[in-house]
C-alpha cells in the first residue's frame, strides 16, 4: 500500500475538500482524486461522499482513516528508529514562505558547514496554521512564522523575532510618493502571488482596519511565482504587495521602491515555535543559535541545552 494514498484520503477529510487537500499536499486537485480513486478501487469500495459541500466518509472511509492513521503513526516512528539507527539527526523545519525565500539560504549554509557529518535538514514552506499544526503532531522539530491573524500560541513555546514589514513595491517612478492614500494603489494592478496567500490575508486585514475592503483592488492578477511577480513590477506592470525582506536587495539597489499606504500597520510578528518543554540536543540548539544569529542576536538562555 502506498502511503502517499492513505496521508492524501487523511488530509482530504480533514481538510473537507480536495482542493483544500491539494493545496496542503502541493499536488494538483486532479492528483488527489486519482490518489482516493486508486484506494476505491483497490478496496472495492467507495471511501468519501462527495455529495454535500464537505466531503465525508462512507462507513467503508471512516474505517480505513482510522487504519491509515495507526499506518502513518507506524510509519513515522519506524523512519524515527531508522535515523537514530543511522546515528544522524534528521531534523525538520517549517517555515513561512517570505522568511525561507529570505533567510533560509544563509542559515542552512551556516548550519550545514558545521553539522554535515551528523545531520539531516529538511524544510518545508507552509502557511502559518500548517506550520502549527504539523509541530503539534510532531513533524516538524521546529517552526518559524509570520502572521496576520490572531493566533492562538498559549500551548506552543514561543520566541519573538524581528518583525516582518509588508510593503507595496513598483519600479522607480511608477508612483511619485512614498506614502501614498489607498486612492493611489486601487488606481493600480495589483500582483499576488495567489488568493488565500499570507500577503493577501494580510491585505485583506489592512484595508479592513481603514474601513475599506481588499475586494476594492478589482484589477488583481494572482500568479505563483514570486520571481515572475517581481520582473512584472520591474518592468511597471503593476504594484504588488510583499514582505521587505523578500524584496530587500531589488530595494537597495534601487530597482524597486517601497510604498506605505495610509492607516496601515505594515508590522507582522515573526516568532519561532517549539514544543513547551522540549529539551534540544546539540544540534537542534545550534539550528536555532543561527536563526537568532541571522538576526544578529544572541538566542534565549533558557535554550541553551545544559
């Protein structure tokens, strides 16, 4: 049995649709319904109800869910074992998109110049409630946010870092102020990256708190490629909406310009999340200790391993 096709059948209940599913899984909606259609016809049974707004499970579905789950479980323990067989540190980490387009590559060449002899590093980009909840269920080590909405962090242990900046970019000269009115940006084409994407929430939320609504940008393209949005901009196709940090050296070179809108707080708080009480090993602990150092600050003393 591929797991591939259980964690999909797992991840679509939970998440109530296919589409839902595709998006957490990063595969196509096609891609999905294939996967449950091989189970179906491997167990000869249909397994979802796909008849109402959210999918359901048949009787036949629930039983095998909770199958699946007690396999992945299995699973990832065996893979657990394995690791600690091999003696190297397999070590996973979650991250929202703009802080691993940004940072990412100067902390894991840090952190592979000192550990790759003894440690395996992966990483995943997700959004912030996904990053959560796979530390919640432990697959990740660690997780690292930026966020808009009001989370809910009491179960987590939690370490501030610098905060994230959302601003507008264009090319230099497309808008002549730096701090414009939101006339002045609805006049324009918006880019994003895609609907439901950490930037557009937030978005949503600024315009929220002026009393006006992100539905007001009705000339808005969604593409998802950062690296194509940008060259958009570049060459005064339009304006998008971005975290500073991912833009940063297109900004000092002088290729882009920022802009703030008027009654924005273009602040977003960017904390890293671990497990209350987890007690971190040498090289977990040196993982952090370079994101800190990123920053140019020195990591909390509490999580130091003694």
């Amino acid at each position: 049995m591929d797991f591939t096709n259980l964690k999909t059948l797992v991840v679509s209940i939970e998440c109530g649709s296919f589409s839902k599913a595709a998006e957490i899984l990063c595969v196509t909606q096609s891609a999905v319904s294939r996967r449950i259609k091989i189970l179906e016809d491997h167990y000869g049974q249909l397994l979802l109800d796909r008849s109402g707004i959210t999918l359901k499970p048949t009787a036949a579905g629930q039983l095998l869910i909770e199958k699946a789950r007690q396999v992945l479980q299995m699973e990832q323990e065996f893979l657990h074992d394995l690791q600690l067989l091999a003696r190297r540190r397999k070590i996973s980490f979650c991250c929202t998109a703009p802080f691993g387009i940004s940072f990412l590559p100067d902390i894991f060449t840090r952190f592979m110049s000192r550990n790759s002899q003894n440690s395996d590093l992966s990483f995943v980009f997700d959004m912030p409630e996904g990053a959560l909840k796979g530390l919640k269920e432990k697959l990740y080590d660690l997780v690292l946010i930026e966020f808009c909405e009001d989370l809910n962090l009491d179960e987590f242990a939690v370490y501030p870092l610098p905060d994230d900046e959302m601003v507008f970019v264009s090319r230099p000269g497309f808008i002549d102020s730096r701090m414009v009115g939101v006339e002045t940006m609805l006049d324009q084409r918006l880019y994003c990256k895609k609907s439901g994407c950490c930037a557009r929430r937030f978005l949503e939320k600024s315009m929220l708190a002026i009393g006006r609504d992100a539905a007001e940008f009705r000339n808005t393209v969604y593409f998802d490629d950062i690296p194509f949005i940008i060259k958009a901009v570049k060459a005064g196709e339009g304006v998008t909406f971005i975290s500073r940090s991912v833009v940063a050296s297109s900004l000092a070179e002088g290729s882009l310009v920022s802009h703030h809108v008027e009654g924005f707080a273009p602040s977003r708080p960017r904390r890293l999340v671990l497990e209350k009480n987890r007690s971190l090993d040498p090289t977990l602990f040196d993982l952090i200790e370079g994101i800190f150092h990123r920053f140019s600050l020195a990591p909390p003393s509490e999580l130091i391993p003694r």
